[in-house]
C-alpha cells in the first residue's frame, strides 16, 4: 500500500498492482483508501466485515472507495450471455451469464495506472479505449493536517459520449447510540425498518432491528443545494464531516450491524472532448 502520513492521520492507499487481491469490478482501482488512523486512536473507517475480515469480499471493501457504476458496452439484449464491459477505473471486466447487478462483475483485465507520489499528495492516472469508448482517468489523493481530499477527473477522449454514474462509499464504524449522519439540507424517507429521522435532522439507526451483513438501503428524498456537506457521528471522534462540490443526483443511504455509509451520486453524460473534475472532502 501507498500512505500518506503526518503527525496527526495515516491514509493508506491500495497499490493497483501488489494489492491486487483487494480490488473487484466494483470500486476505483485508483486512489482507493483503505484506511485512514488516527495516530493516536488507531483505525478510523470501517467496512461490512471490519475488522473481523482481514480481507474482506471486493465487491463489500472498506475504507473510502469510490466507483464509476455504469459499466461501458453492456447490452441488455444479450442478457443470458456473459459479456465483456468496460468499468472506469476498473478496466474490463466480464457480467456473468443470467445473473444481474455488481455483485456478478468479475475483473477481466486490470486497467494500469501512472502513480506519482509526493510527501502529500498521491496520484494515479489511467486510460482507456473500449468499442469507440475512450477516457482519461486522474485520482488524486491528499492529506493536508485532518482533511483529506479526493479528486477525480475524466476526460472523454473517444467518439461516443460517457454516461457517468460515480458514487463515494465512505464506511464509518457504528455508534451504540444508533446516531448515524445529517445533512446541510432536509432530507425525507418514508418509513422503513431500518431508520428513523430525528428532529435535528440526524439519521438514527432502529436499535431494535435484527441487523444482519446484508443491512439495509434506503433512498433518500430531498431538495440539494449546489454543494454536500455531511455531518457524521464517529465513536472515537465524536463527529466528523464529509463535502462533496457538486449537487448529488441521488442520494442513498446503507449501513448494517459493522458500519453505515451514505452514497452521493454524480450523474452526467460526458460528451466527446469534455472534461469533468469533482471532488469528496473529508476532515477527520
């Protein structure tokens, strides 16, 4: 793994190639922080099987991922046939015949990253070119004191436009409270076994649900400003916040008896030539 360190929080970051036993078809194999430790506190972010798994199911992860989730070239004609797809960030990968959804996507070939590392700063570049697709791919990860920035940027180098669906997955340990996140704006879900809304507008996890690894996901109703801010109860830390500098498309929640995360998506549809660059922050 690559880090990045400084007196207060370690990040670590997954090598695209020696850590290749951690990567799936599903997160960004680029930039994807595994872990971040408080110098002092130890472990801060979680995952579904955190910390029981040593290495816990790709598709599940932990830490900080992200992910493009449209794969490129999938189509649903030939649904009972195993196909061929390309994943940004992930490289190609192969959909299982007559299976449906991210958990059947098993990485087919690894796309290769540039890395360039600085005492701050990690970056990984790729590229790719599928059936007339083709992109450039940046992460760049920094650490500056207790923020952590990720910076994600796509170009559309080929001659058929990207549909973009890009998702952080940030996996925060749960509190005994049930105390999960709010939100810079009021947010409204019907009712469920899972949550609760509070009247300070925190997500409040239902202690008396039989919460099992597969969890529970909820979608989120709401009206967003231009940009996300996050608000999220941590045990050892107490609260923590995440931003995000673009209007979320959609906005899902999910958490089970290990972990809670809230999903942001950005969806777009990059043209040929355009460039996109957006950005998750989080201060520990």
């Amino acid at each position: 793994m690559f880090r990045l360190a400084n007196d207060q929080l370690v990040v670590s970051v997954l090598d695209p190639v020696a850590d290749q036993v951690r990567l799936g078809a599903r997160y960004c194999t680029g930039g994807y922080i595994y872990q971040v430790e408080d110098c002092r506190l130890g472990p801060l972010v979680s995952g579904p099987g955190y910390p029981d798994e040593v290495f816990p199911p790709v598709f599940d992860g932990q830490g900080l991922p992200e992910a493009f989730r449209a794969p490129l070239g999938l189509d649903e004609a030939r649904e009972g046939e195993e196909q061929t797809v390309l994943v940004l960030g992930v490289g190609l990968a192969r959909q299982v015949p007559g299976m449906r959804g991210e958990r059947e996507r098993r990485p087919g070939a690894f796309c290769g990253w540039e890395v360039a590392q600085s005492s701050s700063t990690i970056r990984m570049a790729t590229s790719h070119s599928y059936q007339g697709w083709a992109a450039e791919v940046a992460r760049e990860v920094t650490l500056h004191q207790r923020t952590i920035a990720s910076v994600t940027t796509l170009c559309n180098t080929g001659d058929r436009e990207i549909p973009l669906q890009w998702f952080p997955h940030p996996f925060y340990p749960q509190l005994e409270t049930g105390e999960c996140c709010k939100f810079n704006f009021p947010v409204r879900f019907p009712e469920n076994p899972g949550y609760w809304l509070r009247e300070d507008g925190f997500i409040v996890r239902k202690l008396d649900h039989p919460w099992t690894r597969q969890g529970h996901f909820q979608m989120l109703e709401y009206e967003a400003p231009r940009e996300l801010v996050v608000l999220q109860r941590h045990p050892k830390l107490g609260l923590v916040a995440a931003t995000c500098d673009f209007s979320p498309d959609l906005m899902p929640i999910w958490g089970n008896s290990n972990t809670f995360s809230f999903e942001p998506y950005l969806v777009r549809t990059v043209d040929p030539g355009e460039e996109l660059r957006w950005s998750i922050t989080y201060d520990f």
